[in-house]
C-alpha cells in the first residue's frame, strides 16, 4: 500500500506493509537484470565492429543463457602445412665465386683467376682479338680454390719467345715458362738445374707451347791435373 504522507510503497515485512510490495521488488529485480544482460550482448557486437546483431534462432538464447553442452560450438581445429624447404646449391666455404673475367684481355683475366687462387685453361679461338668471349664455369658460378677455369678467348694463340732456362733451378724455370704462356714438360724428373731444353732458348712459339726440360745435377767441371795412375 502507498503511505499517504510520503508517497511510499511498503511491504509486508515493513510495519503496515503487504507480501504483494515484495513480489514486485523480486520481478522488478529479475527484470533488470534481464534488461542489462540484452544491452551487453547488444553492447558486445557493437565493440566487436560488426554491422548488425546476431541472427538467427538461437541469437537471443546465447544472449542472455548459457548455452547448454548440446549447443556448445565443437573447436575448431587449424592445420597448416610445415613449409616446403628451399633447395639451393651450396655455397662453398668463403664465397668465392668466378671473377668477371669475360670481355677483359686474356692476360688480364688470367692474372685475375691466379690472384683468386684459381688455375685456368686457355682455349684459343679462330676469330681476332684477345678479349674472353666466355668462361667455363661461367663468371659468377661459385667455385672452390684451385678449380680451374677454362678461358675461351676469341683469337688465335699468340707468339710469344722461349726463355733461357738453362742453369736455372728446375723449379724456377716451370714458374718462368708458366708466366710466359708456356708449360713445362719434364725428360728426367724436376730435381736439380736445367741441363738441356727444347725448344732452343730465344725459339718462337705460341701460347700454350710445351717446353721440355732436363734437369739434373750439373756436371762437374774438370780440374786441370792428370787422374791419379792406380
């Protein structure tokens, strides 16, 4: 009932009250607190970005129940493929690759390899000029020390004259005629001094000529006074 002197409403636990004031305290309670569970569902989409409310049959159920172990969503299960490993030529130690030899002078692309620590072969050509057309590995490839590059110059060899070996050490005269664009070849080993070699010091020849040496030990000179009779 409502007091007249101050407009209240009491209930029958008050002094002069009723037990209808109490049921409407319960339900109005309950009430609000189904009110503000719709506003923080509706709240909850509305920070999530999404255009419009949840749809559908169930919408408002999951908005203000729990939902129950037949409507629990199952979790979902993400696979992802392990990443397909990249396959690459290794790289040997270092990273020393082929220099860029091509379109440089023969000489100079040859002097390029042996300061990278690389042998070379020279393949002559039958065109003109003196500059690498190419090169086998080609410029870039990666390589290990002491592999050897084949040069393919675009001329044809050229002349070049045959050093005086002769009493040198056998070792120094190879380094001589590989400087010149020769190559060494041994009649009786690589010990001892140059004794003979052929072609004849001074000798025309061409790149990549062979010169054969005999090295050994130089013979004695004779001393002048008659061998002892025995």
């Amino acid at each position: 009932m409502t007091d007249g002197n101050n407009a209240r409403e009491t209930y029958s636990d008050e002094p002069g009250g009723s037990g209808s004031g109490r049921m409407a305290r319960v339900l109005g309670g309950g009430l609000a607190v189904a009110l503000l569970a719709a506003v923080g569902a509706a709240g909850g989409w509305l920070l999530a970005g999404e255009d419009a409310p949840p749809s559908g049959p169930n919408a408002d159920a999951g908005a203000t129940s729990p939902a129950t172990p037949s409507e629990t969503p199952s979790p979902t299960v993400r696979t992802t493929a392990p990443p397909t490993p990249r396959t690459s030529a290794p790289t040997p130690s270092g990273g020393l690759t082929v220099p860029p030899v091509v379109g440089t002078d023969f000489e100079d692309a040859r002097d390029e390899l042996r300061d990278h620590r690389l042998g070379w072969r020279l393949v002559f050509g039958t065109g003109s000029g003196r500059d690498v057309r190419s090169a086998d590995p080609p410029v870039g490839s990666p390589v290990r020390r002491g592999t050897t590059v084949a040069l393919y110059v675009a001329g044809p060899a050229p002349e070049v004259s045959v050093p005086d070996l002769l009493d040198e050490d056998c070792s120094d005269a190879a380094d001589d005629l590989v400087e010149e664009g020769l190559y060494p070849r041994y009649r009786t080993g690589r010990a001892g001094i140059v004794t003979a070699q052929d072609p004849a010091p001074d000798s025309t020849a061409y790149w990549n000529d062979p010169v054969t040496l005999t090295c050994g030990k130089e013979p004695a000179e004779p001393s002048g006074e008659p061998a002892p009779t025995p």
